[in-house]
C-alpha cells in the first residue's frame, strides 16, 4: 500500500526588497495637507479626499492588501482604521524626531512597513527610533495597535546617524532584519525581526566609510539579490556638500555588513535628500533639496566607482526647493516630488541611461496642492514562501510493509531538505519523500543557489504497525491451503483478481491460473503469499474405483466405496465455501448418500477422504 500526504507550500508574508510596489496595494495615496491622489494601473489620478482626512505631517503609511483594500493609516503622530477613525489606542505615537520638524517638513527619514513574520494580522510601523505593532484582529477586525513606542536603539540612540532606516527579508522567508547605521563611525546595526518582535541585541558591523559626526543624512538601499547594500549619506566638508556613495555586502542569514570588492566614490556638491534605483538596478537616482538641487542619473553597469562617478548627468535644474521624494511605480516609471511645485514629475524610462530617461516635470497636476514632501509609504508587495502541513489529523499509522509518500509543492528558487527526528535525511533533497520507518518528519525549505536555510514545515508523525508474516500455501491435488498469520482475514486472488467470497483458509480450484492469499491482521496491516501456479485441474479418473453418481444429481448423490473405512466429505462451491460437511463408515462396495435438497442449482466440486487418500470432482446439481 502506498498512501500519499501532500504538504503546500503557502505563501508567507514578507515585504518589499526594493521600492517596486504591486498595484492594488498601491492603490490609495493619502498624504500631508488632505492630499489624495489614487493609483489606476500604476498612473496616478488626483481624487477629492473621502471624508476630508488629511495628515498634518510630512511622512505617511497608507497600508493596502492586495485587492486595494484599505486596511490602515498612520502619519506616525496618530494611527487610524480604514474608515479614517482613530484607533482607541492610535494616539500619541513617538517617533524620537522633533515633532515642529514633522509640523514644519523639515526633510525627515522616511517610516518603514514590515508585515509581521510568520501572521498576516499584524504589521509593524517604525520611524527612526520608535517602533509600534498594529494588529488587524483587534478592534471587532478594525485593527488596533497591540504595542506602541518601543525603542528600538535603546539607550544607544546617539550612535544612530540620520540615515534611514530599511527593512530587508531575511533569507529564510519569514523573518527580516532592520538595517541602520551610526554616526560618527562605519558601524551598522542590523536588529533581527522574527515571530517573537523585534529582538533587542542588533548584529554590529564596522564596513564600508566613517560616516562624519556632523553627517547632513542619508539613505540606505538593497538591491533585489538582498545581497547587495548601498550606503548614501552627505556632509557638509571644506564649504561644500559631498555625498558618500558605498556598495557593500549584506549576508541576510547572519546579518553581517562587510565591504569585501567594495565599490565607493564621492559627489562633490551635492546634498542627498532621496535616492532610488531603476526597476532593473542598472541605473542610480539621486537627488538634492536644495535651491537649484537636481535629480543625478548614475550607471551602475560600469565596473568601477570612477567610471560609475564618470557617468552620473543631471537630469534637471529648479529654482525651487528640489526633488525632495522618488517612488518606482508598477508601471515601470519613477513618479517624483517638489515641495514648492503643484505638480508631480516623472521618468518615464527610467532603466535607459541618460536623457532618453524622458524626465517631465508637471506630469501630474495637482490642482490647488502643493506637492508632499515624501510619498507615502506602503505595503510591501514580495511574498516569500514557507512549507505548511495541510492536515496532520488525516494521516494514520502505516503498516512496516508499506510507503508513505510525503509531497512538497514546488516553489520556484527553493530547494528541499526533508529530516526526520530533527535529523537531515542524506540526499533526501527533492520535493517528496518515500517514508517506510516511524518518526517525525518535516521538509526545510533551501534558498537556491546560496543554500541558505529556510522556514520549516510543521511535523508530521509517522507511527508503523507491524505486518504480519507472509502467509505460505500448499496444494493438494486442486485444494488450496495457507497458513501463517494469526487473528484476521483471508482474500484469494486469480491472475491478481479478486475471488470474490474466497475467504476462507482453502480454496478449491475449478480454473487454471496464478493464485494468491493475502491476510490481513486486526491493525489492518497486510501480507500476500508468494503466487502458486496450476497448469491444470486434476481429472476424474482420480476417483480411481469410486463412484460418484448420479452426476448430473437432482436431491440425493451418492459416494460408492470400493475399500471399508471412515470417509470424510464435503462439498464445495466454486469460490471454494464450504457448504456440506459430514463423515461416515462405509463398507467395501456400498454406497452413502449426500442430500442436495438445500443446495440451489450450479456446479460444485465434491472432494472426500479416504484412509488418508484425498479425492475430488465436479459435481452439477439440477432442479
């Protein structure tokens, strides 16, 4: 027997490695100043503000599932439901940044989103220090928040530059790091994020440049491999800005930053407020706030920091407060924004290098808005898959005879491991597993080409019944017996075919053919007997003096013995069930009588015993 037990892969949430957002969850915009605007197919279209709600901040959450569903919204002052009404416990969020720079737009590090690890409820929301845990369950499923203004740094707030703060999946598909960095050195903290919260001991790393004390701010990005960390910060040095661009490494299962093949160059006079990189990471958008700031284009496809330093073109010139925000669209575009200006701008063809970009000003107009500050910040499209067990109720004990087959859905970019009792199966690495000895097994999911390990299924138990012995068969002439086995039940097979109603011990056989008996003990597990084989059924004359008679019979058939002795009887249907037993002393030449009255019309086979000698025949009964 072989039983099959599937195990799905679900998708488990996680969030966004770059600034790509799907559409629908992008779908609503809320920002500063009752700004509204709405996402049709990644195009943004200005939209009269439902209900007149607005922030009064700069930065904004706008958390959306993946039908466009509105969720939540927080200005990292106040947190609300997705009726625009503040949750009860929504109000007086810290954040650890001088609220008059929120009330005046002073330019701030943006908020993070992280769903949490491992639950679809609950979702995190941070701005630079503070951390707050909203929880969609609460609230009559309104969602509230859980827990608020948690410190993340702790009493180590001043080693924490201005830099902003990212969130990035670890490797394993459910958990996540965030990632920041201090001031005054090269250090970076990266806190892990698991099912339990946010732990409260970061992975330090010193890598890469020694940020200035007197650091403007800055940016930090990761590219899609998660692999790939990009530092981006400004000081002001010598009576000029210049901005530190560091490509360095990031180990998403550790949480180690190293600048092992670095590459770094330096922007003189130039002041970092946002950067971005296009949709396929080939180019790097950076721009300056201030008067005259511009958006710089850098080609990352070039080998080394020079040449990428050689590359960089200024898209464009304002005599305004400059490009203060970027954000990738679905539709492949980079949208951005001016503070000063009523209108959002955007590249349209942002992964060609220079001009060709198709940089626009005024692409949307905004009416009688001033554009935001930042964009809002949302929820985190990239899922990342981890094994669940569909249902351990519905798996039973196997027998030691027989295989269980567990199955695990195939995800792409993952591979397998399956262990049982905590322990790896050698080369068990492919998406099912042939399961033949009791234990816990579960299949960890590997992260191909790295090897890095993943989420866990939850265990399925495997018990195991004993089997019963192989029953053996014996013959004798056309009789059929086997034993072995103990307490249970029988099935004899011809050419694997069931008999139907062999069930007994012995079997009588009417046909030529490959026989089989298979027992079944109480637990339910079985056994099938090696097959026998008869080329032929033994003939008549076997009768060898004895009569038989009358042959067809009506109601009385007679046995005449040509030897006196005790002979034993008993005829057979021909799915070999006994139906008349009986022994008797017969004299030499005389005969005995069986009574066919209750036996319906058919063929039978008649086999008797005489002085240790077995004989049989077919015998007809008539109406």
């Amino acid at each position: 027997m072989k039983t099959i037990f599937k195990i799905l892969t679900l998708i488990g949430i996680l969030y966004s490695i770059n600034s790509i957002h799907a559409q629908l969850e992008t779908k609503h915009w809320f920002m500063k100043d009752s700004l509204y605007l709405q996402s049709q197919n990644g195009v943004l279209q200005p939209t009269l503000l439902p209900n007149g709600i607005g922030f009064s901040t700069t930065s904004s959450i706008v958390a959306s599932d993946r039908n466009g569903n509105l969720l939540f919204t927080t200005d990292i002052l106040n947190c609300y439901d997705r009726n625009h009404q503040l949750m009860p416990n929504g109000t007086s969020l810290l954040n650890g940044l001088n609220n008059c720079g929120q009330q005046y737009n002073l330019l701030i590090p943006p908020p993070i989103l992280l769903p949490w690890p491992m639950d679809s409820n609950k979702y995190i929301i941070m701005q630079y220090d503070y951390y707050h845990v909203v929880d969609m369950n609460l609230n009559s499923g309104m969602g509230d928040l859980a827990i608020k203004n948690q410190r993340i740094w702790g009493t180590n707030q001043q080693w924490i530059s201005g830099l902003s703060t990212i969130g990035v999946p670890h490797c394993n598909g459910s958990d996540a790091w965030i990632l920041t960095h201090g001031r005054g050195n090269n250090t970076f903290f990266v806190y892990p994020v698991t099912s339990s919260g946010v732990g409260a001991s970061p992975v330090i790393s010193n890598a890469g440049t020694v940020h200035a004390i007197n650091q403007w701010g800055g940016i930090l990005l990761i590219k899609q491999d998660r692999k790939t960390l990009i530092s981006i910060y400004t000081q002001f040095l010598n009576g000029q800005n210049q901005t530190h661009v560091d490509f360095l490494n990031f180990d998403n299962q550790t949480g180690q930053v190293n600048y092992t093949n670095g590459i770094s160059f330096i922007i003189v006079g130039f002041s970092l407020q946002t950067a971005s990189l296009s949709p396929d990471e080939s180019k790097l958008y950076l721009s300056d706030p201030c008067i005259g700031g511009n958006i710089m284009q850098f080609d990352l496809s070039l080998g080394n920091g020079s040449q990428i330093l050689n590359s960089g073109i200024s898209l464009n010139k304002r005599p305004s407060m400059g490009v203060t925000d970027l954000f990738v669209s679905s539709n492949g575009k980079i949208y951005y924004t001016e503070p000063m200006q009523k209108n959002i701008g955007v590249i349209d063809y942002p992964n060609i290098a220079g001009i060709g970009c198709s940089l626009q000003d005024s692409i949307i107009s905004l009416q009688n808005y001033y554009g935001p500050f930042q964009f809002p910040v949302f929820m985190p499209s990239s899922r990342s898959p981890y094994p669940h067990l569909l249902s351990a109720d519905s798996l039973g004990p196997i027998c030691s005879n027989d295989t269980l087959t567990l199955q695990a859905d195939t995800t792409a970019g993952w591979g397998w491991q399956w262990q049982r009792n905590g322990v790896d199966i050698p080369g068990a690495t492919a998406s099912s597993l042939q399961v033949t000895q009791a234990g816990d097994y579960r299949v960890v999911l590997i992260l191909q080409p790295s090897g890095c390990i993943g989420n866990s299924s939850t265990t399925v138990t495997v018990i195991t019944q004993a089997a019963p012995t192989i029953p053996m068969i014996t013959k004798s002439g056309d009789t059929l017996s086997a034993s072995g086995g103990g307490v249970g039940t029988w099935q004899w097979y011809q050419n694997n075919t069931l008999i139907p109603g062999a069930t007994n011990t012995t079997y009588v056989s009417t046909q030529a053919g490959t026989y089989t008996v298979r027992f079944t003990n109480t637990a339910g597990c079985s056994a099938v007997s090696t097959a026998i084989t008869l080329t032929s059924l033994s003939p008549d004359y076997r009768l060898a003096g004895y009569q038989v008679f009358p042959n067809p019979a009506k109601e009385e058939l007679y046995i005449q013995s040509p030897i006196t002795g005790q002979l034993n009887y008993r005829l057979l249907d021909m799915q070999g069930r006994e139906l008349i037993t009986g022994s008797e002393g017969i004299s030499a030449g005389n005969k005995m009588k069986i009574s066919l009255q209750k036996i319906p019309q058919g063929s039978y086979y008649l086999q008797f015993e005489h002085l240790g000698v077995q004989y049989s025949t077919p015998v007809i009964k008539l109406l």
